[in-house]
C-alpha cells in the first residue's frame, strides 16, 4: 500500500476497510439510492438534502418526482405549485434555483444533467459540493465529495477533533487524497466516508468500537470536545420562522391573501414587515392586482 499524504490513512486501506461495512450498512432505504435512479433524480436529492434531514427530504423527493421525473416536466410547472411541493423544508429558494437549473437542463443539455462537475457548476444555486455529488455519485467519477460528514471523518483520521464551520480548499484537498486512482471504486469510497460521518462519526459521539477503520485513525478513543459547532441552529423566533410562517400561509390558501391575514401569522410588526419584504424581493411571494399577498403565478 502506498503511503498516503498528511498523514491518512492510505485510499487502498480505507477501500479495502470501508467499501465491505459500507455495503452491509448503507441506508438502502434512501429513495434515491434505489436502481435507476437518473442524474436528475440525484440532483435533486442534494439540493433537497442540503440543509433539511435526510428523513424530512426523502418524501418530499418521492412525490416531487413522482410528479416531474425530467427537467423539462419541473421547468413547466407552475411556481407556485413548486413551492406548494417544497413544502416545509425550508430555505424554499432551493425550489427556485432547482425550477431554474431545469429549464437550463432541458434547454440548453438535452435534457441530460451533464456529468462535468465544471458544468454542474454553470447551473443555478449548484455550488463544489452538489456538482462532486452528481459527477460521483450517479456518474461514477473520481471527484471530492466533500460535506459535513466528509469533512469530519477526513479531519478526525488525521487526528483533529472536528473540521471546521465551511469547506475550505484544504478540505478538499484532503478529501481527494484519500480516494483510489480508480474512478469506480473512489466513488464507492466518497459514499462510505459520508455514511461513516452520518452512522458511526457523528459530531456529538464518535463509535470508533465499530468503525471499521478506528485502529487507523488518528482520532481514535478521543473525547469530543464541546463547541459552537455542535449547537443546534435556533429557528424558533427568528427570520426564518417568520419567513417560513408567511410562507406556510399561502401554500395552504386557496387564492390571494388579504394584509390582515399577513399580519396575524406573527404578532412582531418589524420582523414581520422585513420578512413579506424579503420574500417579495426573492420572488418567493407576489401580489395581485388588488395588492393581496399570494405565491408567484408563473
């Protein structure tokens, strides 16, 4: 085996450890895990997943595929019947960008989401991560695939305790160094890292008695410290909550929605007015004629 950079563990021993755990624990009830699963279908499943519980998107990708399985069918679809089917997911722009990157898709690609992760990166709220994630993940390529849990478990086998608050180019550089030459087999390898980081090497409590790789990582038998990067985000009270309590509003209406009903989701004028001006200005909401509140009509 060959020696692995900054001090990892090499890719052939993290392959040979990690692929046989991966296939006798991955979460084979994830929908799009399922065969045949196309490129869109894994797209969307990361842009649905960034930000929202695993458990919380996979529904919501089931009935929204079910409804628009190409981007060409999402494309035509009404907006607002978009952001009826996002749902309570939050961050509902995701929905947007996602309506955005379909019709690039359908129009300019064929209908193919391309498998260039340099292409990927061309469409619409498609960051480094997401674009690794489609060329890896349904196109087999060898590419860092680098979130959350990447990042800890590549941080943890070279003995730090965590990673940091964003995805740095170290990070990505890491990442890289312990994948396989062989494009397949790297691809296999960048899953079980994350499922490892979603299973065993979680941020609150590392099981390093059942990780398959624990007698070569440098982390090994450490305490987790406590930190800022183990709080939970608040929501409650916030922006977001007001946002999402505006937007709840008019997902469930049946047609416009007068000021007054605005104005008793949440008892706060100024956050309240903020956010229905936010809104408003992302295109997440619109008015009709009558200055009545309502989704966006396209």
């Amino acid at each position: 085996m060959r020696a692995a950079p900054e001090g990892l563990p090499s890719p052939e021993l993290l392959a040979e450890r990690l692929l046989p755990w991966f296939d006798a624990n991955n979460r084979t009830e994830l929908p799009w895990r399922r065969p045949g699963t196309t490129a869109w279908g894994v797209l969307v499943s990361e842009v649905m997943s960034q930000q929202t519980q695993v458990a919380r998107a996979a529904p919501v990708w089931e009935a929204w595929m079910a409804k628009w399985p190409t981007p060409a069918d999402l494309a035509a679809a009404p907006t607002a019947e978009v952001l009826r089917m996002w749902g309570r997911m939050g961050y509902p722009r995701r929905a947007l960008r996602l309506q955005e990157c379909a019709a690039i898709v359908a129009e300019k690609h064929g209908g193919v989401v391309p498998s260039d992760p340099v292409e990927l990166e061309k469409l619409p709220g498609i960051g480094n991560y997401t674009a690794a994630a489609v060329a890896v993940f349904h196109y087999g390529g060898r590419h860092a695939v680098v979130d959350t849990n990447v990042r800890r478990v590549v941080a943890r086998l070279g003995g730090r305790s965590d990673a940091g608050a964003a995805t740095t180019k170290a990070d990505l550089v890491a990442a890289e160094a312990v994948l396989p030459a062989d494009a397949p087999t790297a691809a296999r390898l960048s899953l079980a890292l994350m499922e490892l980081g979603a299973l065993l090497c979680t941020a609150r409590k590392a099981e390093c008695g059942a990780c398959p790789v624990s007698d070569a990582c440098a982390f090994s038998g450490q305490e987790i410290p406590e930190g800022p990067s183990r709080k939970r985000q608040r929501y409650k009270g916030t922006n977001r909550h007001v946002r999402g309590e505006v937007m709840a509003l008019l997902r469930d209406a049946d047609g416009p929605v007068e000021q007054a009903r605005v104005d008793a989701v949440w008892p706060d004028e100024r956050m309240r007015a903020e956010a229905v001006a936010q809104l408003l200005a992302e295109g997440l909401i619109g008015t009709d004629e009558s200055g009545r509140f309502e989704l966006p009509s396209r």
